[in-house]
C-alpha cells in the first residue's frame, strides 16, 4: 500500500477546518464534509474536538472540548480564543440581533447585508463621545475591519460599503448567552464613561 492510499478522501476537509471555517459556497469542501461527517466527527473526538455543523445555515467549525475539573484531562488548546475589545463585542451582540431581527422579519434573501455608514450609526450611539469625530470613524473602521478579519462580516465586492454578516456569529455568541453579553458591556460601558 502507498503513502497515498492511506490518506483519507476526507483530508482535505479536515485541514480546511483547522484553518478556519467551512462554508456551503466552497462547494467541494462542503459537499466532503457532509458526505463524510461521522468519520470527520470520529477524528476530531480523538482528540478533543468538537465539530459543530450548522447545515440549514451553512457553515462549520471546530470547538475545542471543555472538560470538568473532576476529568484529569489535560489537552493543550488547538483552537485559538480571543479576547475582543469592548466595541468590537458590542458590534458583534449588535449585529446578532440583527440577525435574529433579520431572520423574524424574513424577506427574499437569506443573507443579512449592511452598509458601512449603518454599521458605523450602530455603534456611534454606544461609544463615548469623543471632539474629533474622523478619529471616531477611523476607529470604527478598524472595528469593522475586525470583524472582518475574524470571518464574522464579509465584504461584497461589487460594492465598497456593503457587508455580508456572517451567519457563524450567531453560533459564536448564541442566544442563551447574548443578554448575560449585554448585561456585562452595559456595565463596562457605565464605569468608562
């Protein structure tokens, strides 16, 4: 037997989901990942990951697994946290309930798309009033440009100001834990100003 008969048909896959998340519009990656979810499943429990397929929405992505104390299981972190920034997680809770509000509301399009100024009124109204209002922005820029390093906004390219907002935020900041979210930023937000 080769080298090459003993790598998996679904190797691609699962190098692709520890680069990042899988979304259904790469279509082969996804097609594999559906196809061959229970062994890529297997893989990923032998080592304490979780994978977490979002079918109906479109996208997948790994988690690491979260032992009890109790559990002598003492795993190094493979997937990486990040601590955001107060602004960049109060765009984050204000975008997901968008979506919530998006997804109630209905319409033509699956796809929440947001224009630049609108992200920008969003979270004018929550930061501190500052004099000099083009620093301001420059800020929300960088916050944006974020989000969408992280993979949660995505820029349309046949538009300079619009965003796609990322379905995957929603499964990152669920709705059992975005009003605990809230609570804590609106107290942040008291002792700053």
């Amino acid at each position: 037997m080769t080298e090459n008969n003993m790598i998996p048909p679904y190797a691609p896959v699962i190098i692709k989901l520890l680069q990042g998340v899988i979304y259904n519009d790469d279509k082969e990656p996804w097609d594999n990942l559906v196809s061959y979810q229970v062994q890529i499943k297997e893989y990923f429990e032998l080592i304490g990951i979780d994978v977490h397929i979002y079918e109906s929405e479109g996208f997948a992505f790994l988690k690491q697994k979260q032992f009890d104390e109790g559990q002598e299981i003492n795993l190094p972190n493979l997937i990486e946290k990040r601590q955001l920034s107060y602004p960049v997680t109060l765009l984050c809770v204000l975008l997901v309930e968008k979506l919530v509000e998006f997804d109630v509301t209905g319409g033509d399009s699956t796809r929440l798309i947001v224009d630049k100024e609108e992200l920008k009124e969003m979270l004018r109204i929550f930061l501190p009033e500052r004099t000099n209002e083009a620093k301001l922005f420059d800020n929300i820029d960088a916050h944006i440009n974020k989000l969408v390093d992280y993979g949660f906004l995505r820029k349309l390219n046949n538009a300079e100001s619009k965003y796609e907002v990322k379905r995957i935020l929603k499964a990152k900041i669920p709705a059992d834990t975005l009003q605990e979210i809230k609570n804590r930023l609106e107290e942040y937000a008291k002792s700053i100003a």
